[in-house]
C-alpha cells in the first residue's frame, strides 16, 4: 500500500556519484529477463533493475520452474521455458490430454509491461496459466496483446471483463505468420516477438508508427535473425542464445529526475551522468531539453545488452525557453518523463504544451488527468486538452499537499518539483517510487533534499 512523503528542500548536497545509485533500465532488465527465461544456458546479469515492476516478473518465471538467484551482486537465470513445455498431448483417439493440476497464477501486480510480454512468451512455449495483477493493471487493455497472439494460434480466454485481466492461457502451439499490430505500443510488439521466439517460429509484424525496439536488440543479441524496414518487422524462428553474461545499462528515464532537478534548481556547473542506456527511443526528454535552450551532450558510447550506453553532460544553457511536443516519435520517446517534463514547465515563463498523448490515458493512472491535477496543487496554471495539455509557466508556485496517486512518475515529478521550493511539501500515497527508482530517496539526499517517509515525515514536517 502506497503511503505518503515529506519533502524538505534546501539540504547541503553530500558530493556523492548520483550516477552509481541510479538503476539498471526497467525495461532492458523486464526483456533480457524473458530472453534469459529461453536460453538452454545460464545466463548472468549484471544491473538488473530490482524495482517492483521487474521483481514480479523474477517471481513469475521462479513459479514456472525457471531459477532467478542473485548471489554478490549478480542475477542468474537458469532453467528454461523451452517450447512445448505444458503443451497438450496427444491420446489414441486423437484428442489432446491435458494435465489435471490447476494453471498457474501469475499475478503482476501493476506491471502492465510484465503482464503482456508474459502472455507472449507463455503463449508461445504452449504453458497454461492464469494472468492477473491489481486493479490499476485490471483496468489497462489487454487486447492489444491477445488479439494478435489469438491469430498466431494462441488460446486465451477473458475469465471477467473482455479485454481486461484476469484471463487464461491454454496449451497451444503458434504458426507462423502476419499480425497487424493495432497500437504503437512497445509491450505489445514485445508481447507477439517474444511469443514468436518462444515458438521458434517465422513471423512478420505490421507495426504503426514508432515505439522502443529494446525487444528487437536482445533478440538480435541472442542471434535472432530480424530486420525492421520502415512499419515492417520481421524474424526468423531460431534458437536464442544470450551471452554468458549481459550487463544493463542505466536507466535514462530514472536519470531524467536528476536532470530535470539540476535545471529547475538552476544549479550551476555541468551535471555528468554515466553508463546510461542511450537508446534513441528513450531519449525524447532530452531532446525536449536541447529544444528548451539546454546543453545536452552525449559521449563514451559502447554497447551492452544489444543497447547503446554512454554518458549524458547536461548544463542550463541560456535561460529556458517553453516547448511544444507533437511529433509522435517524441511522445513516444518520453513517454514516462511527461509529468516530469510538465514539472519542469512551471518553472519556464511562457506556454509549454503536449499534443497526440493519448497512450497516458492507459497508464498506472490516467496521467493526463494526475499530471495535471498534482501540478495544480502546487499552484501551477496547467489545463488537459483532448489528448495533450497545456502549461503556462513562470507563475509562483507554493509548497503544500499534493497526491502522487499511487504512481510513480507522479510521484516522482511531483517530489522533484517539491524539492525546488521554499518550505516542505507532502505527497499522499508518494512512497511508490520502489516500482521503478529503489534508491530515489538516496538520490534525492545526494542531491540535497530530504525524503521522509510516512509517520517520521509527518513528525518532522510538524516539528519543521
């Protein structure tokens, strides 16, 4: 259950590396976990994200029989959801058996990432089971994924509410094929590679428009044959065999707090962030900043995990300019940093706006609706139109009680912004951070702000 945090600004800095405390990339972690999950070999992993989102599917896949054990720092999956595993068998008369025992019950709590590409990947190597999560994750459509694995040859049913969570997964085995993808959405495409590769079978994917291909690079890593032309994927269905090891890079998403703090606190000097996941489709936040007037320099780039990793060099620049986002490909390469890109906005004197951001509305919450309720209660001129919004910023904000609703890139957001303001702010139902960011708090103490959770938060904040 999420609970609240106190935010005391104006703390001495400790000069500590920032960097070391960020996380591995949630979702590099989520898919070479998976990818993990299909090689004959152990795998090891280094910097693996240890956030909610990635432990529940660490669970998920320890129940299914596959070993994830972490020993001196670093994670081991051995085992293997092999195809055909759980796949029905044939009697005399030629209909299949089917074991007695009850399906699995996978529960993810809100990870819709975990959810959808487990469906893939169950899918595809023929287990039953049963999908489920909390009612955040009950409520965001699972058809996106269903409907193209129905037509690889999957059988799934909806146990409640059509294309909703809970729902079951039949033994079955996929053919190869065509899907048409119906969203731009990266844990669908996820969802039916990782199906396809579970089922070694050939398959091209008809995409619309741009999402993250990090599902596209660990399968290339383990030696998948696949190529992506304009909105066409496609893939053979080979063996995949990861490295003996993979080390995770950094997640940039978790870095944009760092920097978002670093600006909106117009802190002097150069801020110098390293080992970061530099994926071109994880980058839109920084491109959002060199649009706003910032000195965003990218540098030391080699490769891990099938992922460009490098350094960010983020200064201030002139004084910040507001921006307009409508280009698709931005939206989709900033997707979790936009509350924290409206944070930001309040601070930058003119109108900032977002347009074609209707994915937002599927998320943990509709984070159209909380990003702008939560600035709102800092005092900010913030308003929702259709699928965007609209943010004049450079008026005076004040510090207060705001809700994080339960989700962690409001409540983040909401704490950085927090942080840059004169007195201590409370985030109701803030401590969720934990989904994705385990040390956010350290980071923010580094930084010079202090965390508090709960009853010593309400303690301190009387006491302050």
């Amino acid at each position: 259950m999420s609970r609240d945090l106190c935010l005391f600004p104006g703390r001495k800095p400790s000069g500590a590396d920032v960097s070391a405390l960020l996380p591995g990339d949630k979702s590099v972690s989520q898919r070479v976990l998976i990818a993990a999950a299909l090689c004959a070999r152990p795998v090891s992993i280094l910097g693996l994200n240890e956030g909610a989102t990635v432990s529940v599917l660490v669970d998920a896949l320890n129940l299914l029989g596959v070993r994830c054990e972490k020993k001196n720092g670093r994670w081991t999956v051995s085992g293997t959801l092999a195809p055909g595993g759980g796949a029905p068998r044939a009697d005399p008369s030629g209909e299949a058996q089917h074991a007695a025992e009850p399906p699995p019950l996978l529960h993810f709590g809100g990870s819709s990432a975990a959810a959808r590409m487990m469906c893939g990947i169950l899918a595809g190597v023929g287990r039953a089971a049963i999908i489920d999560g909390n009612s955040s994750l009950r409520a965001r459509p699972m058809d996106w994924v269903v409907t193209p694995l129905r037509e690889m040859g999957a059988r799934i049913d909806y146990l409640d509410k059509p294309g909703h969570l809970p729902l079951r997964l039949h033994p079955a085995r996929l053919h190869p094929g065509t899907v048409t993808m119906e969203v731009a959405s990266a844990q669908a495409k996820s969802a039916v590679l990782f199906a396809a590769a579970a089922a070694r079978v050939k398959l091209r994917v008809l995409t619309r428009g741009t999402s993250r291909d990090h599902t596209e690079r660990i399968l290339r890593a383990g030696g998948t044959p696949l190529s992506c032309i304009d909105d066409v994927i496609e893939m053979e269905g080979v063996e995949l065999s990861l490295p003996d090891t993979v080390e995770i890079p950094r997640d940039p998403s978790a870095a944009a707090y760092v920097a978002a703090f670093h600006l909106m606190a117009a802190r002097s000097g150069t801020l110098h962030l390293d080992g970061l996941c530099l994926n071109p489709t994880r980058l839109g936040f920084y491109d959002v900043l060199r649009s706003c007037g910032a000195e965003v320099v990218t540098g030391d780039v080699t490769v891990r995990a099938g992922e460009p990793t490098g350094s960010l060099e983020i200064a201030a620049g002139d004084a910040l300019k507001p921006f307009h986002i409508d280009n698709d490909r931005i939206v989709q390469g900033m997707i979790d940093e936009i509350p924290l890109a409206f944070a930001l906005a309040t601070r930058i004197p003119g109108t900032s706006s977002i347009e074609n951001a209707a994915e937002l509305v599927f998320k943990e919450t509709d984070r159209l609706e909380t990003t702008r309720a939560m600035l709102s209660g800092f005092g900010a001129r913030i308003e929702r139109i259709g699928h965007g919004l609209r943010c004049t910023g450079g008026v005076p904000l004040h510090p207060g009680r705001v809700d994080g609703y339960g989700d962690h890139r409001i409540a983040m957001s909401a704490a950085v912004l927090a942080a840059t303001l004169d007195a201590p702010s409370r985030i109701t139902e803030g401590d969720c951070f934990a989904e994705s960011f385990l040390r956010f708090g350290e980071v923010m103490a580094v930084l010079g702000t202090g965390v508090v959770r709960e009853t010593a938060a309400v303690a301190e904040l009387s006491n302050g």
